[in-house]
C-alpha cells in the first residue's frame, strides 16, 4: 500500500489490523532462537508479543515492557505533530499491548513525566540487573567492535530497505544517520552522524577514538 492508502484512506481500526506486530512477532522469536546463546542479545519492539512470558519463551526475570500511560503518549504525540494515521495507530498500539502485558503477566514499567531518560534507565538496567552480572558478554574490544559494526550495518540496512520501494524517493546512500562508535571502549558511548553510504568506508569512530 501507499503511505496516502495506509495512513489517511484506512479507518484506525484497520491500521490496527494491517500492523505487522502480530505476523512479525513470531517471526522475531524464530530468528531470537537461531542466534548464538553468547554475548547477551536485547530483542527489542512492539513486535513482541508478551505472550513469550506465559508461554515460557521468555524468562519473567529477563524481560520488561516500557508502558506510557494514556495521558503521557498523547502528550508526546501532540509534541511530535503527527499525522492522524500514525497517531491513531499509535495509541491503538499501545492499548493493544497494555491489554497484553495484563493477560499475560508480563512485567512492565510505567512511562510517564515522573521520570526522565537516565531514571528510565537506572529503572530498565535494575530490573535486568542479575541478567547483566550473569552474562555471557563481549569480553574483549575486537567482540565489542564487531557487535557494534553489525548494529551499524542493521541500520544502514533498514535505511535502504526503505527506499527500495516503489514509492519511495529519495537515495538511500546519501540519508544520514546516526550510528555507534565501533572504538569498542566499554564507556563509549558516543555516535556519528554518516551519510549510510560512508559506512562502507571504515570503522564509525567519534573524534579522538
């Protein structure tokens, strides 16, 4: 579909229907399960179901759902200026999950204006705490770099899925991006901003790394 027949044309209800999270879903959980048990893997997105928890896919202890309240996402969304398409999905999304979360007895953590970015992440890192400290982790820097690079190119590679459709228009090697700095320094947490197309020319390294 066009984003004008998907955004504007549909009813929310079936946006809600043409999403991907439930078909992708399992899909993710397929490919999680094909992956190597080592370095830690963070699986992330509404296209996972909480249904992993009560299945036994997930364990309770390994995972956490970011749940903003009603009040907080239409704030946000008000902020960005969305379309009405995106936004009606958006919240519809999110109820969705929520419902979710409850049926299944996923843990979550509640978003709102009480906590910034850094108290979000204090929230997430200790509930993952025990997770974290058992490992298995990237012990050296060539580990770290190579896990970083493929993040990079996961990222130059949805940029360019994009614009190889049809309707898209634009050349997907000049977009610029935001991507890690692969020094492999364990504090690094720096980012550089590249054309996706400069990506092939070597190591993302912030200035001074």
């Amino acid at each position: 579909m066009t984003p004008t027949q998907r955004w504007e044309e549909a009813t929310p209800a079936e946006m809600l229907e043409m999403s991907l999270h439930a078909e992708r879903g399992p899909m993710v959980v397929d490919d999680l399960r094909e992956l190597p048990v080592s370095p830690v893997i963070v699986a992330e997105g509404s296209t996972l179901s909480p249904s992993v928890v009560s299945s036994g896919i997930a364990d309770p202890s390994r995972a956490v759902w970011l749940a903003p309240t009603t009040e907080f996402q239409r704030a946000q969304l008000d902020e960005r200026g969305l379309a009405r398409g995106p936004r009606e999905l958006y919240l519809l999304l999110a109820k969705a999950i929520a419902e979710s979360t409850e049926e299944h007895a996923a843990p979550t953590l509640s978003v709102d204006e009480s906590r910034g970015i850094d108290e979000m992440t204090a929230a997430v890192e200790e509930a993952f705490a025990v997770a974290l400290a058992e490992g298995p982790r990237a012990e050296t820097s060539a580990a770290r770099r190579a896990l970083l690079r493929e993040g990079n190119e996961a990222i130059a590679a949805q940029v360019r899925a994009y614009y190889a459709r049809p309707w898209a228009d634009g050349d997907a090697e000049s977009i610029l991006r935001e991507f890690i700095c692969e020094c492999g320094e364990t504090r690094c947490g720096a980012s550089v901003e590249l054309a996706v197309g400069d990506l092939t020319s070597g190591p993302v390294l912030a200035p001074g790394h």
